[in-house]
C-alpha cells in the first residue's frame, strides 16, 4: 500500500450527526443524518497536509424527506463563511435552508429569516452538527474513497447585493473606478445587455477579492432576492417571503459549458424601476453605481445542487 507523505496506516476519525427541528404549517420534523469526519493527509488533493474532512464530500450533510402532503424536500446547512469545516471539534449550531419541491422547474427555499410562503409557513427550532465521539479506522486510498453524493438537479436564484457607500468611500481605488464611471452608472429608461466582463469589470474585482466588507462574503452585506415574474426577475415587495429558485439550463455539450460569451440560453433578465439589466446564469456577476441612492448594487446568481 502506497502512504502518502508520513501517512499512518491508521487514521484518527469523528462521529457526527447532523440535526435538525422544524415546523412546516404547525406539523413539526425532526431529522437526524449521521457522517463520519477522517483525519489524513490531503497532500494528494489539495496543500493542506493533514486535515480533517469527509471522504464522501460535503454534500453528506444532508437530509432529503417529504412533508405530510407528499412533497419532497431537502435540509443543507448553510455554512457561516465558504471554507467552513463541517468536522468542527464540538457540537456547533449552525443555520439552514429547507428547500421544498414545487411545480414545474420552480422550488422554494425557507430559512430564519425567509419563512411564509403562499402555500405554508416555516419555523425552524433546532439545528447543529452533533459531535458524537471519536475512534480510528483503516487508511484507504483516495480512489478507494465512498463515492461523492450526487445531485440530479440544478436549480438558481437571483439576488441583489447592497453596498452603501459607508462601505467604499474609504476606498480610494474604488471611488475612482466609480467617479471616472468605470462602474455603470444606472440610469432610468436604459437597458443593459451583457456579453462578457470589461476590462474595468476585472479591475474592480481584483480591488474588493480580499476584503469581505466589499467582496460580499459577509453576513452584514444586505442581500435583496428577487422572484421571478414572467421573462424577468424583478424585487421583492416581502421582507419574509421564502426564496424562489428555477431549474437552470443543462450545457448541450462541454464546449456550451466552457464558453466565454454567454449564449442567450444561460441569460436572464433583470426588471428594476423602468430599468432592463441582463445578467449570465454562471461566472459572472454585474455591479453597477445608483447615483440617486449613493450605492453599489450588484446582481449575482445563487446555485444549488438538490436531490
């Protein structure tokens, strides 16, 4: 057998199960997954060394089940930040997103502070990972590994991210990019078609990658969903109203999956006020300066892998 590195031919692991209570229309869930977290070296995969993680991905955390009228659903954590480990040395609360099956490609997502929809209203109680307790087992090469769980669908959702200026006019890189109107300045009646990122698009984004107040990556940046109407995806009047999601395209062919320049397939459109802005469906997001309001307002589109 073939050990990476100082690889022992034993590894440390963590038992955990994944816990979750909810109420959907007065009836409550309680759900329960379990995993198991291993303690090896990474070196092959990644330049972490030793770590900790789960050999069948992190979509192992999870539970898919239906409600009391047959429709299915599916629980995920929502980690706080993008590099959270889910093999954390104790039991952690954490949050999640109930997503629920509906009609046609159309589903919609409930969390704390998205909770009613038309159809029903969600309180959720309890959730955490469970620290269980830990042992050993055997190494196994990674091609050896149980295989990844596997989504069958993809399914998207546009939302605007608010940046007041408070945010950025300590930022002098950024309120030039801004004053010289190298961010589009929005303007009533215009239509803002997208073919690929500029050059002053790729500028800004290299300025804000590294800063979570400006990047997005943050829990206090507001972030507004919008809900589809039609051809378009327009603001939400309700501040509660669950999250709505839609199946998103599948590529013909890998050359459709790799392009560039977005093909009119994987666009939407975006109403604001008498506004028309087109964003792509992958890789890019749009920013643009509302002069009226002094802020940055930026369209990105949310991905989720179900079921």
């Amino acid at each position: 057998m073939f050990l990476t590195g100082c690889q022992s031919p034993m590894v440390a692991t963590r038992s955990y199960s994944f816990d979750t209570s909810f109420l959907v229309s007065g009836k409550q869930y309680d759900l329960k997954t379990t995993f198991t977290c291993h303690h090896e070296d990474l070196t092959i995969i990644s330049t972490r060394g030793k770590d900790w993680h789960i050999r069948e991905g992190s979509r192992a955390v999870r539970t898919i089940g239906s409600l009391e009228d047959g429709t299915r659903f599916e629980v995920l954590p929502r980690p706080k930040h993008w590099n959270y480990s889910f093999c954390p040395e104790q039991t952690e609360q954490i949050d999640v997103r109930l997503f629920v099956e509906g009609s046609g490609s159309q589903i919609e997502s409930f969390d704390k502070f998205r909770n009613v929809s038309a159809a029903r209203i969600v309180e959720f109680m309890d959730s955490k990972l469970s620290y269980v307790g830990s042992g050993i087992a055997a190494f196994i090469e990674q091609q050896n590994w149980p295989s990844s769980v596997r989504p069958t669908k993809r399914y998207y959702t546009i939302q605007a991210v608010v940046y007041d200026s408070a945010v950025w006019k300590n930022k002098p890189q950024i309120v030039e990019l801004i004053k010289n109107k190298k961010i589009i300045w929005l303007e009533n009646g215009k239509t803002y078609p997208f073919t690929t990122w500029s050059a002053n698009d790729v500028s800004f984004a290299r300025l804000r990658q590294f800063d979570p107040s400006i990047n997005g990556y943050t829990d206090l940046t507001p972030r507004l969903p919008l809900v589809p109407e039609g051809e378009a995806w327009s603001f939400s009047t309700v501040n509660r109203n669950a999250i709505q999601w839609r199946l998103e395209p599948v590529p013909s062919n890998t050359n459709e999956e790799r392009e560039v320049v977005p093909s009119e397939k994987f666009k939407r459109w975006i109403a604001f006020r008498d506004i028309r802005i087109e964003i792509p469906l992958r890789k890019f997001y749009r920013t643009f300066y509302q002069p009226e309001d002094d802020r940055l307002l930026e369209f990105r589109v949310e991905h989720v892998d179900l079921w």
